[in-house]
C-alpha cells in the first residue's frame, strides 16, 4: 500500500477518544523516561552486559501495539530482538520487572536470568525480546501458526531491525508465512543502521525495501516511524487486513493455482516498513564514531514523536499543557519507582541456578543444584 | 625476559597482519572489522593497510560470509571469518560444521577447505544464555576441524600463524575477557611462567608460529596436574599461588589445542603426579574435559592415586544475573577445592 493511497483515506487514528490518544502519549513518556534511567543505572553499573536503548523509536513500539486488541493482551503477541524494553512496555510489562530484570534481580520477570535483551511477560502476550538477530523471525511465524491452527483471530507482531533483514531465518520465516498464509505482521524497525553499517551497505534494495516482500507475494506498507498516529494508522490497517488468515494448504489439491492469498483481497501476512531513528548508541559501549556528521539524529529530534503529539493535542484541544505535565510527572514518577523496586529487591539467589532448566526436573535439577567441581559422587548428569 | 608490552588483541591482529603480508590469498571478512575497525578492535587499523577489497564488512548474514568463505577456500583463496562472537556462529552451523570439516573427506581429498574462523568465545560479562557460548566440546567432537583455545598473547599468536599457514579449517577461539590482557606488558602469572618470553610473542620474527596439537607446561610441579586451556589457565595460576600456601606444588598444562591433543604431555604429568583435576570452560556432560577425563584414564590408571575431578560451567545456561554468573563460571577457588579433594586434603 503506497503512502499517497493511505493519505487518501479515513485515518484510523480520527477515531481515537482523547483519553486513548493521552494514553498513547504517555506510554510513549513512559519509555523514554524509563529509558533514561537505564541509561543512568547502566552508567553506574547496576545494569551489565549489552544493553539497547529504545529512545527515538518509540512511536513504532505504541503506534503499532495500539493498533493490537486492547482487551486481551494475550490475543495479539508479540515477539522481537534484544532493544526490546520499549515493546515490552508498550505491550502492558510493568516497569518493575522490566527495570528488576536489568538488575539482574529476582523479581524481574525473568528472576534475573534473561536481563535487558531477553524481557518475557507471558501474561501480556510478550514473547521476549531475542538476542540472536533474526531469530525472533521463525518464532513470529510460530506464534502464528499456533493462531491459526488453533482457528483463533489473533494476529502477531515480529519486530526485527534492518540488520536482522539480512539473516537467513528472516528469508525463511518471510516464505514460510506466504506460503501458509500465516497471521503475522514482520515488523521492521527500520533505523538505519545496524551497529555501525549503514542499511545501504548490508542490504540489497536498501532503497526500496518493498521488494522484499514481493519476492514472496507478501503484502508491503510503510509509514514515519517518528509519527505516532501514522504508524497508528498504518497498523490499524495492516492488522484488519492479517486477521483470520487462512491457510491455503488446508485443502490438498491443484497446488499450481496455490497463489490466492496474493490477489490483495483476501487477509494475509505483512511486511511493514517502520522507518525511524535510534537517538542513541547501538548499546551502550557504542561510541558512535561512524555517525557523528549525519545530523540524522538532530533532524530527528526536531520532528520527535513525543513533541509531535503533544502538538497534535494541543493543537486540537485534546489535552491541556497541564495534562501533559501530569502524564510526564507520573511517568517520571514510575521510572523512578522502577528502579527503587529493582534496588530494593533481592539479587537473583544461588537457589534459582538450576531451577528453569527443566519442566520435567531430574537428577541434579531436582535438589536445587551441584557444585562447580564434578566428582564421581554427583557426575551422574 | 622480553619486555614487549602486547595485547591479546594486538597479537591476534599481529599475526593477521603478517600474514597477510606474506601470502595475498588472505582476505579477513565479518561484521564490522573494517569501517568500525572491530566491534573489540581486534581488526583495528586494518582497512587502512590493506583496503576494502582484503578486509570486508559483511551484513548479519553468518550462514551466507561463513559459508562464502568456505566456497572461496576451495577455489584457493585463505578466508579469515571473524564471527564477533562465536555465539553468533550457530546460525551458520550447517556450513562452519557440515561443510568445512568435511570438505576433504566428501571430495575424496580434491578440495581442501584452508580457511581460519575466529572470534570471541566464553563468557563475555552478562550477556545472557545466547551470548555466552563455549564452543570447544561441542566443535571438538568433529573430526577434519583444528581447534585452538589460547591463554596468552603469545599462543594467540602462534597458534594462528600456524592455522593460518595450515591447510585444514582452523577455529580460533579467542577470549573477549582477555583482549586487553598483557597491556601492562609481563603481568599477572608471568612469575608461574616457566621461561619469561612465554607471555608475549617475539616481535619482527614473522616465521614465530606455535605447532598446533602441542600443550604448554604454564607452570611446572609435582604434587597434582591441571589440565586446561584458555582462561581458565589464569584461574588454574591463581589457584596454584592459593595452594603454594598450603604446601601444594601444582603442573599446569595448557593444551592450547584440543583438537590436535596433546595427549602424550598431559600422560607424562599424571605419570609424575599421581593427580590431576581438568578444567574445561564448557559444559561437563560430553565435553573436552570429559574426553580428557577418558584418556587419562585409559593411559593413566595405574599412576593415579584417585579419580581425576573436573571444574566446568554449571551445567545449566549462562544466566544474566552478575554473582550468578561468576558462580556458574570456573573460578580460582572451585579448581583450589578441586585440587585439595583429589589430593584427599579437602
Ligand atoms: C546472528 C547474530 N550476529 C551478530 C549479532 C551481533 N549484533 C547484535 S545487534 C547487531 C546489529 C543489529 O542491527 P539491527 O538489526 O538493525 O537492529 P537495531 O540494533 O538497529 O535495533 C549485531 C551485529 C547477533 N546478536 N546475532
Ligand atoms: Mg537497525
């Protein structure tokens, strides 16, 4: 779908109460100030390992999961790679965990065990953020495929960056959705960069990404990722157009008339071209070098997506200066709480070393765990 | 006493470079080893010697590079394959295992598969269960494929000089916590190190190379043997200076390689100390230090005065958690116990 056809018509996002718009607006503060503090516990050393920040891009993570069912998070998963805290937030984890997980404490939803690149919240339909990039892709298309075998309507998101366009499992989930018809939105948060190596370098068709989806007859869109209530638009969409998609193999025969899910009409998978800016490093430990003349950051910023619907409100009448300044105290206000819980709660214990490892627990995992040394007393692993 | 203050880092770039020079066939390729100049640094500088067309930025793309690489290697060429880390070499098992080892052996020994594959393996600093990978007992297992795991700047080296020079897949497993090891030039064990030069490589001696499949005696003793490679040969160091306390002269032995073993060095310290503990930073179950456990004890039996003990990884995923972590890791104290129980001194 090109933009100029979107732009023509009804805009998904009109019929938006104000009380959804504001509360778009503050989870996207929420991120941002969330985001900051992890920068700051990083920098102190109460989060460790690599650790990637979701600032700039955090109207894709709201725009798009607003446009998921708001009734049952469980309905609509999402599943991506490792700069995961602002989907994770988005999709309804409480700041809490997420923050208690980075400091590698028990309470953090995963017990300390995954920290910042591995957030799972199995009751919002979170599916974690994945640290091997692309492998996020083939677990999308299973998520899927367990929606429509099961005949339920909900529809999966699969984020993953431009690098991650490049790997094969992303090729392979893209055929396996088209040829099953699966009901998954590819989601590509498309910043242009991965570490240091421009999208144009690493990707064939950096500049018309839309071929991608065309090798195999998938559906494409795209929208500003640094707009909110366009990436809203463009979700709204692409979700109605995904839901229910029906496996063309579940009728055996005339396997050389299989293209009907690529006639446009009929719901299908998606491949959604997001494009928008990382404000920051790749993690933390990343000094940026190859960046510093681009001014993309900069151009970014005066275009940024939470100034620009906080205008949008104001502009409209749909929220007072006084609102923002609440929606902003009380995010401010979680973020901080966020990291006095992750403080205050106890560090991931020896107990839970080898506790996770097996449902069905046996030998050394039944009794909480071994010691380092292995000797013939305990080597019956 | 060389004096040469070289980094681990700097060795490994050392004997790309020298290599390089010497022999045009060899290209190093991976994600960022050229504009970004090495997500560790390793390949810092190298574009500016050598340019675009010998060191390659590639995408994400491990199955693809890695198994070009391979394909370039039968044509003729010596491809260098820097996965950032090793963890992220899984994605292209199917070539790095299923083909380079192999290649010999399916063609009936028409095409060779002369290529390095090197990057960061062990534990890098909570970097979660994926990221954390030890790849020697899983790799070692498989046949047509040489394996290094050094411990100094110096065997970073040799080692891959002499993979470099070889004729078959040579995986260098390269340790992202020491890469700035040896900045402050002979420091840490350098005491323990039997002849002073073993921590840095000669410098202007571009034929230096280091045999693979022969173990290095870090530190001479007589009362138990341990049997390691990589960084835990520090931890085994350390630990020695703990024992030393308690009366216990321990025999380190690095095998530098596990595949080539050295098995004939390692026979010859059990034969003279009646004990031995093997410290692998892998998993235990089906492991380089259990393979080493079968061994000795195939050749040993009768010089042992016990069953020889094993420090691994705990046998679970790395978790993300900081203390834990450590826990989970061999450590200085785990091969002290393991040392005192084999000795009957617990
Ligand atoms: C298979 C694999 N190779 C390499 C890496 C190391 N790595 C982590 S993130 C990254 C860059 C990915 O960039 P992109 O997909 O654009 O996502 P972004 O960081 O921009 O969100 C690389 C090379 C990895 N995690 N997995
Ligand atoms: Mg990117």
């Amino acid at each position: 779908m090109s933009t100029a056809s979107a732009s023509t018509l009804p805009r998904p996002s009109d019929q938006l109460a104000p009380g959804q718009l504001q509360k778009m607006l503050y989870d996207m503060i929420l991120i941002r100030r969330f985001e900051e503090k992890t920068m700051q516990a990083y920098m102190q050393q109460k989060i460790g390992g690599f650790c990637h920040i979701y600032i700039g891009q955090e109207a894709v993570a709201v725009g798009s999961i607003s446009a998921l069912d708001q009734a049952d998070p469980q309905k609509d998963p999402v599943v991506g790679g490792y700069r995961d805290h602002g989907f994770a937030l988005a999709k309804g984890m409480h700041p809490n965990y997420c923050m208690a997980e980075m400091f590698g404490k028990v309470t953090g939803c995963a017990k300390g065990k995954g920290g910042s690149m591995h957030m799972f919240d199995k009751d919002r339909g979170m599916y974690g953020g994945h640290a091997i990039v692309g492998g996020q892709c083939p677990l999308g298309a299973g998520i899927a495929f367990g929606i429509q075998y099961e005949e339920k309507d909900g529809v999966v998101l699969c984020y993953l960056g431009d690098g991650a366009l490049n790997q094969g499992a992303f090729f392979e989930s893209m055929d396996l959705a088209a040829i099953w018809n699966l009901p998954v939105i590819f989601v590509l948060e498309n910043n242009g960069w991965s570490m240091g190596t421009h999208i144009a370098r690493g990707t064939a068709m950096a500049h018309d990404l839309k071929a991608k989806a065309e090798a195999f007859g998938m559906r494409y869109a795209e929208c500003d990722g640094l707009d909110v209530l366009a990436t809203f638009d463009c979700f709204a969409r692409e979700v109605a157009a995904t839901r229910n998609a029906k496996n063309p193999q579940w009728h055996r025969g005339d396997w050389d008339k299989l293209a009907y899910h690529r006639d446009g009409n009929a719901n299908g998978p998606c491949f959604i071209n997001v494009k928008t800016v990382r404000y920051q490093g790749h993690s933390m430990s990343d000094p940026q070098k190859y960046r510093k003349e681009t001014g993309e950051v900069e151009n970014a910023k005066s275009r940024d997506p939470i100034q620009g619907l906080v205008r949008h409100l104001i502009e409209r009448g749909l929220a007072t200066q006084e609102d923002i300044t609440a929606l902003d105290e009380k995010a401010k206000a979680m973020a901080a709480e966020a990291v006095a819980f992750a403080e205050a709660s106890p560090d991931m214990p020896a107990s839970e070393m080898f506790t996770d490892v097996y449902a069905d627990v046996y030998g050394p995992y039944i009794a909480g765990g071994l010691p380092g040394i292995v000797t013939n007393k305990n080597s019956g692993q | 006493m060389s004096e040469r203050k070289i980094q681990y880092r700097e060795a490994i770039r050392e004997a790309m470079q020298e290599e390089m020079r010497l022999d045009a066939r060899i290209f190093l390729m991976g994600e960022e080893v050229g504009e970004y100049n090495g997500s560790y640094k390793v390949s810092e500088g190298m574009l500016e010697e050598f340019g675009p067309r010998r060191i390659i930025d590639s995408p994400i793309a491990e199955t693809g590079f890695a198994g070009l690489g391979i394909g370039a290697a039968m044509y003729g060429l010596k491809p260098i394959i820097e996965f950032m880390s090793w963890s992220f070499c899984l994605v292209a098992a199917d070539q790095i295992l299923n083909n380079a080892p192999k290649m010999r052996y399916m063609s009936g020994g028409q095409f060779g598969c002369p290529i390095v594959f090197r990057g960061n393996n062990g534990a890098g600093g909570q970097l979660g269960s994926t990221h954390s990978w030890s790849m020697e007992s899983m790799f070692s297992s498989v046949p047509g494929l040489k394996l290094a795991v050094p411990s100094t700047p110096r065997d970073a080296k040799g080692l891959l000089k002499a993979g470099l020079k070889g004729q078959d897949p040579f995986f260098s497993l390269e340790s992202e916590r020491m890469l700035g090891m040896g900045a402050r030039g002979r420091k840490d064990f350098s005491r323990y190190l039997h002849d002073g030069d073993l921590w840095a490589p000669p410098e202007n001696d571009a034929d230096f190379t280091i045999p693979l499949g022969l173990a290095d005696i870090k530190k001479a003793g007589k009362d138990c043997t341990i049997v390691t490679a990589g960084r835990p040969v520090h931890f085994a160091l350390e630990a020695a200076e703990a024992l030393e306390k308690d009366g216990i002269d321990i025999e380190v032995v690095d095998v530098r390689t596990w595949r080539p073993l050295d098995i004939e060095t390692i026979v010859k310290s059990v034969q003279k100390t009646g004990a031995c503990v093997v410290v692998d930073q892998s998993w235990p179950f089906a492991s380089v230090g259990s393979e080493v456990v079968a061994q000795i004890h195939e050749r040993c039996f009768d010089d042992l005065d016990g069953p020889v003990l094993r420090v691994h990884n705990d046998d679970i995923a790395a978790p993300y958690n900081r203390n834990r972590e450590q826990d989970m890791l061999p450590n200085a104290r785990k091969i002290t116990e393991a040392v005192k129980a084999a000795l009957y001194r617990a």
